[in-house]
C-alpha cells in the first residue's frame, strides 16, 4: 500500500523563488498515492505556471475564487481535504493565516478547513526571523498547524541562514506523519501506550549539565508507529521532534522530572515503552550559582550519585497484562546482558541494541536490534530505519498481550 493512499490533499503553493520545488512535491504527493489539489496564489505564477501543476496533480490547479464553474471552491476543497499544506509558506501568507484573512482561494481554503494543515515557510532570513512572523508561527503552532523548516543554507540571492524551504521528500514525510499512516493494521486500536524518548539532562548548576548522545528519534518512531495503530499515545520527552497529532506530550528534562511523569501515567496505560536514555549518575549537589573558574586553576570536583531506575519501578508496580518494553544499550554480550536485564526489572521485553556497530542506536537514522521476551522468543532485526524497528517492537508487543 503506498504512504498516502486514499488521502487528499490541498497543495497551497505562494509566491516565493522555492515555489519550483513545489513541482516536486506535488508529483511525490501524488506518486505516495495521494490525491492532490493544487491552489497557487496569484503571485506565485509569476515564479512557476499553473501548467506544470495541471501535468502533475490529481486535478487541475486552481487561482482564484472566482474563474471556476464552481461557486465555493473555497469550501469544497476545505471541506474535503484531509491535509491541506502550504509549501512554500511566504511571511505574507503566514501572517494572513494567523489574522484569519481570507482575501484568496489559498487563505479562504486554510480558513475552511477542519483537516490539519501543514505549512513549510521560505523567506529570507530577515523575514523569518523578524518578530512579526515569529508571532505569527507561535499563533499557529499553539493553534495545532505543523510547522516544518524552514531550513538553514544558501538562499536566492546568495545570501546563507534560516529560511530555505525544506527538500521535498521532508514534506512528503510529514505528511505522512500528520495524516498517519493508512492502512496500518489496527492491532493496538484504543490502547493507551506511554513511551519515553530522549536522553535526560542532569544539571551541575545552572547553565551547565550532564547529558549523553540519544536523539528520541526511536522513541518518537515508535509513537507514531503506535499511533497509526490505532494506540492512544502519551510521549514523555526531553527533545522536540514532530510528535503525532493525537499524542499527548509531557515534556521533562532530568530522570528525576521523568521518573515523576511515569509514575503518574504508568497506572493508567496498558503498555509502557522505555526507549528514553536516562542518566544512571546525576551531580549529589546542584550549585545554586554558576560555578566560577577561579584564579587558582583549581577544578570542581563533581560529586555523582545515582539515579533511580524508572524501569525497574514501573516493572516492580507492573499491573495485570500491562505489557512493559526495556532498551540495552549493550556493547558486549548483547544477549546475556539484555535478558539479565529483563529478569532483574521485572519486564516483559527488552529491545538490545549493540551501540558499537556502525550505523546502530544513538544519533543514526538507523538501527539493529534483538527483541528478546520473557518467553524466551528472540527477534534479530537487521539494520534498518527506526521506523521498521518500531513496527518489530510493536508487533512483540501485540503478540505478548495476545498471551495475557
Ligand atoms: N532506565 C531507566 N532508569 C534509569 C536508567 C535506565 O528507566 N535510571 C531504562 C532505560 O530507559 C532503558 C533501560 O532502563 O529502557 C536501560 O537499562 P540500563 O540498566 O540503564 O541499561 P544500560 O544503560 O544499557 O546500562 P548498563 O548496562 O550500564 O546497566
């Protein structure tokens, strides 16, 4: 099946110098499966022609309110859209979606719309970073729009900073997570699923802190992952990364604030995903103050103690068939180790990852695992994205509450 079958989209394409890419989106939303609806303000066609989106779409581009036959394009592209996006996002078009103007197709469209609405801004530096289109974001994002980019590198005029459009396979991606994925299979529908992402930061005194190389990329696949399966999701994390609509996010920084915000949840999920890399040692003391370096060339002594281990908690308070999913980062027997570690905190399964080979765990894209259950099944999934681990994860999630 492909990535957006059966799903239609608005593509709001204004009048920046990166409307060309929005050629390509438009034939990699299409070519993902989905249907899509061009709508170019009247500025853009001075930077890309209403033709090459005709050759391209599902349908042929539309300009203004009014030329068409039908008399509330506006509406029935609204009203039918499943996604609307808006690549590129001028400050201009920006600034009129957060005042709810609506003096073009393209605005009356994002205006009436119930579907989520995705908007990739490219600007100049200048314009992104003044104030005015800042607020404008800030509007939207707290209004629910996503937001993707834009991206830092050269410009139009040769000029380098914030404001490039993001490449067109970024849009398609977040497309794909905003509308979920289609088609998935619904085995975890209305289940609740708590998932932590990211590496804890452990403060030394106000500025500075421990931390360690985790991205929470695996930890947010696996949100969305569970979200396209139906899953109610809570995501407890210290990074920001585009989150599933529906998910709901808590956002901590130290183990201390992470330990807090599962414990409140872990009662009422029915399954608990660890993928978080908490600290195991954190500063005994905070310095209240900024430690100062001194004349004496002296260095401070940091004293570490450790943190408590919120996995072994949740699996010793483990409730009635709630399925709870540990992570080892191992470097050195990855088997033995992993299944010492689901004995010793009480979980169901542990998803072991050998971090010292190439390509694997922290920072990548990509990872390998052994998923190892309580049952003794083991499941080796070869390098690949962090998606498709998720989907392994997941599927050894349903076969355990499928034993319950
Ligand atoms: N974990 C936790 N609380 C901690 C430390 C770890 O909940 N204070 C969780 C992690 O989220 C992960 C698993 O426990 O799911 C990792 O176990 P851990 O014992 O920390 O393994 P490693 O970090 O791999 O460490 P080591 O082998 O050094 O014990």
């Amino acid at each position: 099946m492909l990535r957006l079958e059966g799903t239609r989209i608005v593509l709001g394409v204004s009048a920046g110098i990166a409307a060309y890419k929005a050629i390509e989106v438009c034939r990699r939303l299409v070519d993902a499966g989905a249907h899509v609806a061009p709508v170019l303000t009247e500025d853009a066609l001075r930077f890309v022609t209403k033709l090459s989106f005709d050759a391209l779409a599902s349908e042929p581009a539309l300009v203004s309110l009014w030329d068409g036959p039908d008399p509330s394009p506006h509406t029935r592209l609204g009203q039918s859209a499943d996604l609307v996006i808006v690549a590129p996002a001028t400050a201009r078009v920006l600034a009129k979606y957060a005042a709810g103007i609506s003096d073009d197709l393209l605005t009356a469209t994002l205006l009436a719309t119930r579907a989520p609405v995705l908007v990739c801004p490219a600007m100049h530096t200048e314009m992104w970073e003044h104030p005015a289109t800042q607020d404008n974001i800030a509007t939207l994002r707290r209004r629910g729009v996503h937001v993707e980019g834009p991206d830092v590198g050269p410009l139009a005029s040769g000029d380098f900073g914030a404001g490039r459009l993001v490449a067109p396979e970024r849009i398609v991606d977040a497309a794909v997570r905003v509308v979920g994925i289609r088609g998935s299979a619904q085995d975890l529908d209305g289940v609740l699923v708590l998932v932590t992402a990211g590496g804890t930061r452990e403060a030394i005194d106000p500025v500075r802190f421990i931390g360690n190389r985790s991205s929470g990329k695996q930890g947010y696949a696996i949100a969305h992952e569970a979200t396209a399966r139906g899953a109610v999701v809570t995501l407890v994390t210290t990074v920001d990364l585009p989150a599933p609509i529906a998910a709901k996010i808590v956002r901590v920084e130290s183990a201390a604030e992470m330990q807090r915000a599962c414990e409140a949840a872990a009662g009422a999920h029915d399954v608990i995903v660890m993928s978080a890399a908490v600290a195991d040692f954190r500063p005994k003391q905070i310095a209240d103050q900024k430690i100062k370096k001194g004349d004496d060339g002296g260095v401070p002594l940091v004293e570490l103690e450790r943190t408590p281990d919120i996995l072994a908690a949740l699996g010793a308070k483990k409730r009635s068939r709630q399925v709870i999913v540990g992570f080892a980062a191992e470097t050195q027997d990855l088997v033995a180790n992993a299944m010492a570690k689901l004995m010793k905190k009480q979980v169901d399964v542990i998803v072991a990852n050998d971090v010292s080979a190439p390509g694997v765990g922290f920072e990548h894209d990509t990872n390998a695992v052994s998923i190892l259950a309580g049952d003794g099944t083991r499941t080796d999934v070869a390098l690949t994205d962090k998606r498709t681990i998720a989907r392994a994860v997941l599927d050894e999630v349903v076969r355990m509450r499928s034993l319950h």
